[in-house]
C-alpha cells in the first residue's frame, strides 16, 4: 500500500469497530457504547502498515462518526486521544467529565 493510496474504512456495526482491510488482516478502531457517550477502546494495525495514515484514516471516520451521532467522546485509546489533541475541529467532542484536561483546550 502507497502511503497516497485511498483507504476504505468501513463502520463494522455489529462488532463495534471501524476497520480497514488490509491483504486478509484488519487494521481496527474499537468502541463501546456508555451512557450517552462513544468510548474509543483500542487501535491495531497490523505491523505491515503501520505509518501509511490508516490509523489516522480510521480515527477520521470514528470521530466523524461520533459528530453525527451528536455523542461525546470518551478517549481510553492512545491513538486516538492523540489524535484528538492534535486536531482542535474534535476538541468539543470530548466529555470533559471524564477528561477535564481538554476543557482547557477547548472552552
């Protein structure tokens, strides 16, 4: 895979992840439900393409996803709160009761 090459997320309702099929191995982003919110859980990507923007692509439609479910995010994955931070058009999605620290990114 070229680090240009589009990449197809696909929302996996049933398991709970946005994925990403990569030669018969799944790059995936898993989430959970609680309360009101979307709790973005954990991120793989295969080790073959790691550093080719699938993670990044993933997070994009995860994050998008939760914006037009109007739910707020919880951040239990690294990849995916560093995104966040790194990307201010996501900081509002964030419950600050679970992670006051972006309060103060975003007021």
């Amino acid at each position: 895979m070229e680090e240009n090459q589009q990449v197809k997320v696909v929302h996996n309702v049933d398991q709970l992840r946005f994925q990403v099929e990569l030669q018969g191995e799944y790059a995936t982003i898993e989430y959970r439900y609680y309360k009101k919110n979307i709790a973005f859980m954990h991120t793989t990507v295969p080790d073959a393409f790691r550093g080719k923007g699938v993670a990044a692509a993933m997070a994009v439609a995860a994050l998008n996803f939760a914006q037009a479910e109007h739910r707020k995010i919880m951040l239990y994955c690294p990849f995916v709160a560093k995104y966040v931070r790194e990307h201010p058009e996501y900081h509002a999605l964030v419950d600050t009761a679970y992670h006051p620290s972006f309060g103060k990114l975003h007021p």
